[in-house]
C-alpha cells in the first residue's frame, strides 16, 4: 500500500478527468470529492470507485459535462434535474443549493432527480455542517436487499445521512439500510473473519454470520429486520415522489448501468433560531452524556472520522499500488 | 375482552377528562386519539394508556389545561412550547401548524419544545397523510436504551414517523429505535414465547431471544446495532437543537415523571409539485415492486392496520373489562 500525500492525488485525479469532458472546475471539485473520501477511510468509495467511475462515462450511464439544473421551484422546495452528470457533482450542488434555500426560509428542500451514484453520503453531511446547518439526505439505490419476508432483491440499501454541526467535532450519522454492504462482506471473507452479529441469510434461509454465505445468498439483512426493510421503502418513496424522479423498481441489476437516481437535500438553519454558543453547549452536553455510558467503547457518529482523517492527511492517503498506476495512466 | 363501540369508548374517556381541567373541544380531541390509538391495534399506547396519563395529570407531570404557544417564527420553520400539556394534544396540533407551513413554503417544520409522551407517534403520520402531504416527526424520551458499546441506557428509543399519503392505503412507518419496545418484550414473556430475533443482551452480555433475560438486564437492542444507536442520537439531537428543548440525558427515569420532551413535526406537500394522480401512480409502482418480492409474506408499512381498523369498527374496540370499568369511574 502507497501512501501519497492529499495534494497528489487530487491532482493526479483531476488530471485524469480533466481529460474526459470535465472542464477544470468540474474536474477539481469531482477530484476532490474522491480524495477526501478516501481522507476519511471510507476507502470503499473513495478512489477505489474511480475505476467503476471511468467505466460509467465511457458506457454513457454518467454525463461529465451535464450539470443539474431548477426545474421546479416551490418556496422551500425546489426540484432539479441531474441529467446524468457526476453523481458527487450533483449531489454536491444540490446540498449547496438547500444550505442556501435554508438561509432564506429556515429550511430547504433540493429533491434531485435523474442523477448518478453520489459515492459517499457522508459528504454532503460533511458539507451541510461545515456550513453550519443541520443536513440531512439520502438516495434510492437499485435493488440489492430483499424485503422482509422475501428472499428476492427489490428494495435498494439507501443510504441516509443525518448532520449536526459542532465546533468540537459535527456529528455525522451516514449509514446504509442494510446491516453489512457487499464491500463490507467481501473485506471480511477476504480476511477470513466472522462478521459480528448476524448479516443476513445463508442459502438454506438462517441467518448467519458468514460473510461468504451472505454473498452467495444475496440476502442481506436490513437493519432491524422489518424495521429498516419499512425505512428504506419510504426513503424510496420519498425521493421519487418528491423528485418526480425513479424507483428502485425502475433501475437495472447491472450496477454499471445504475443511473437516473433520485435523492433528497435537506438543510435547516440554526443559526438563527438561537447562538452558536448555545447549540454547542446543547450537543456536547447529549454526546458527553452517551459518551460518558462506557467513555472506552461508546462512540458518536463521525467520531472516528476525524482521527482517520488526521491520520491520512499526516501519512499521505493509503493508495493500493496497482490502483495508483491505473489512474497515473488513465 | 368486552368488545365496545367506538363511539362508546369515545364517550366514555371524553367524560372521563372533562372533569380533570379539559375544556370539552380538548377533551373530545384527546379522548378520539387515545380511542384511535386502540382502534388500529396499538394497544400498548391507546386506552391501555389511559391510567398513566391520569395519573401524570395528578402528579402535576401533564397540565390538562395548557395548550402550545408559538415563541419562534422563521419563515417554514416554528418553535412552539407545549407548556407541558397533554402530549398527543400537543403533538396534533404542532403536525396540524406543519401542514399550514407546508401549503405556503412548500415545507413546513414545527420543533415543539417541553412536550409530554405523545404516545402513539403514527397518528401525527395518518394525520399528515390524510391532509395529503408527506408527514415525518420524532420525539425524545427518557434513557431507556444502552448506546452501542455500553451496557447503561443513555438513549431514548426516539421514535420515528415517515408517512407518504397513498389514495390505496397510506404508507405509514412508526418505529422506536429499539428492536423491541418494553410492553412487547413483556407481551412475548407473558405468552411464553421467544422473540423472533435477538433482542437484547442477558445478564452475561449474550445475545438472546429471552424477553425476561432482557427485562432482567435492561440491555434492549438498538435496531442495527451501531447504527440504530447513532440514529436514536442524532434524533436526540436534532429535537433537542431545533425546539431549544430538553435532551434525553435531562430527563428523569421514572416514566412518571418523563415530561419537557423534544420533538419535530415535518411537512412536505406534494400537492404543488406533480398531479394526484402522479403521485399514486408512483406510490402504488413502488409498493406493488416490494410486496412483488413475496406477496404471502411482505406488507408495506402500514398495510395491517387498516384490516385491523376495520375489524375493530365493526365489531368494537378490545377493552379489558377492568381498564373498562376503571375508565367508566374515573
């Protein structure tokens, strides 16, 4: 495993985009994006997605030069178009334009149809706290995860993603439907480890703990059972009617022909309802107090993030050294 | 179980609170939703509520007679005190304020502030679906659920409301952040029944199906492990940060005593950004894709209670003759 510094990468990536119909804005920003997402070891869909990203442009499945447009505006509300662009690009743009939208009516509402994957939800979390509102979105997805009761895919993991922001440190929640991802699986029969708790069913319907039965299977579970099986239904439905956009019903099983995504952006200002000084005396106070339930095992969402973050950023990113030349050469 | 009429049952808990500092409109009101609550089949939160809730009027927990006041405006976003007033009283009212904003901003939210129990949160999604718009709400509670990693309750179960108004059937989510609330765990132990899936952690830090062992250990599951547990406390966060409000760590543990809740009520209209008709089109695509999976097995959320709705019409409300009899002295 490489370790190259941030600086290098967002260039090397930006270099391998700009030559793809990007121009250099675009292609910055897109580099970037990857780049802190590896920064902050969510590894599977940082860098290691640009390959599969590549494949999806030169396919047709992602526009590069498209960017979203307004077609709708409602107060509070407003509907864009993707029209197949960069799924971060798009996703992006569309927390930007809530966080603005927040500013004038306290709360904003981007519904984004037509997009690609957005790569790490996490992001736009990231994004909505660094501007100091709170965010939250989430995306439909295709069909990977059966719904409870049924052995057949035909809900997607949709992820969601809740942002606090927070002077010592936002609080980020960017967690998927089902319990374990397909990547997630993989590292673990790849280390030959157990998973620990149950992740799905194996082939004769138990659930278990074996990452490869799970694989074999294509049942993973949603987290809760029946709980997240209800959650990511209504998240479906919630980003295609507010949208007017696609179902997961509506996507192909091929992942590299994945497109035409809806997701939604919201943001809601706090500035203004009360001092920053008092919203952060409020959440340090609810961490502290779940924190303080077991201080050498409790975490709170986006805690680790920031360690990683600070530790790539001091080494250089973890690059795997076939990757590398890939996208020197791409 | 006497088997009494719905109008009935109305009558007799409308009664019931006219003597306890209701006027008759809010007696009225509050009595329909504990009856509705029992109507639907959520037993655990409707009339079987009721001695509770009387007896956190008289210990000065509930003020039957204060109604919520608005003490923020910014533009679609409200902050309201319920001044400690009947909690579903309160809660009607704050969805019925989210539905105005979302009529003029296209979203609305009212963040209510020093609250009571609203017991069940699924009626503020019904109340939404039937105005037509797309309802979500949550509330904090005492700590009644062990974050991740820890073995002493720091979290409230939180429950979560996503409502999408379907003309077929709305589709309607209520779900704690615990996989199994208390009074089910009780209700599996007292049949002698194991859970369906694991549950919670025995005395030993097991994992295990045994409702007494958790009743014994107090170490209720999150759903999703880790996840469920950071969503339960971004909802803290977000219903304690947006009402300025108390947070689960400053409440009580006595359940007599849980008032000054936190919660959200989000509305989103539809109405103004497609046709009706769109609209169902698309949910009724949606929900016939996922029970498609396995139609003897699969429900959409919300699916069972209109049967059970209907069956409780028809033949009158389950009412033990006990509660009965007690409601009828009160």
């Amino acid at each position: 495993m490489l370790r190259v510094p941030f600086a290098d990468v967002v260039s090397a990536l930006t270099a391998a985009l700009a030559g793809l119909g990007f121009d250099s804005d675009r292609a910055a920003r897109c580099a970037r994006l990857f780049a802190e997402t590896t920064c902050d070891g969510v590894y599977s869909h940082g860098i290691e997605r640009v390959p599969r990203f590549l494949a999806m442009i030169r396919n047709g499945s992602v526009d590069p030069g498209a960017a979203p447009v307004c077609v709708q505006q409602l107060a509070a509300i407003e509907r864009w178009n993707g029209r197949r662009g960069p799924g971060n690009l798009n996703a992006w743009a569309s927390m930007a334009r809530a966080v603005e939208l927040s500013a004038e009516h306290g709360i904003g509402c981007v519904a984004l149809a037509n997009t690609n994957h957005w790569m790490r939800g996490g992001t736009y979390g990231w994004q909505a706290a660094d501007a100091g509102v709170i965010g939250l979105c989430w995306t439909n997805t295709l069909a990977n995860l059966p719904p409870w009761g049924a052995s057949v895919p035909a809900l997607g993991n949709n992820p969601l993603i809740v942002a606090v922001p927070r002077p010592a440190g936002h609080v980020i929640l960017d967690m998927a439907m089902s319990q374990f991802s397909y990547g997630a699986l993989t590292a673990y029969r790849q280390r030959g480890a157990m998973l620990p708790v149950d992740g799905g069913f194996d082939a004769a319907g138990n659930l278990t703990r074996d990452p490869a039965a799970i694989e074999a299977s294509q049942r993973p579970l949603p987290i809760g059972y029946w709980k997240g099986s209800g959650l990511a239904m209504m998240l479906d439905l919630l980003a295609a009617l507010l949208s007017g956009g696609l179902a997961t019903h509506q996507f192909p099983a091929d992942p590299l022909r994945e497109t035409g995504l809806s997701q939604v952006f919201l943001a809601i200002s706090l500035a203004r309802l009360q001092p920053a000084e008092d919203s952060a005396r409020m959440a340090d106070a609810i961490v502290a107090s779940v924190l303080a339930a077991n201080p050498a095992a409790v975490r709170y969402p986006g805690e680790q993030i920031l360690k990683t973050r600070a530790e790539n950023l001091r080494l250089g990113l973890p690059v795997r050294e076939e990757l590398w030349e890939e996208l020197l050469r791409a």
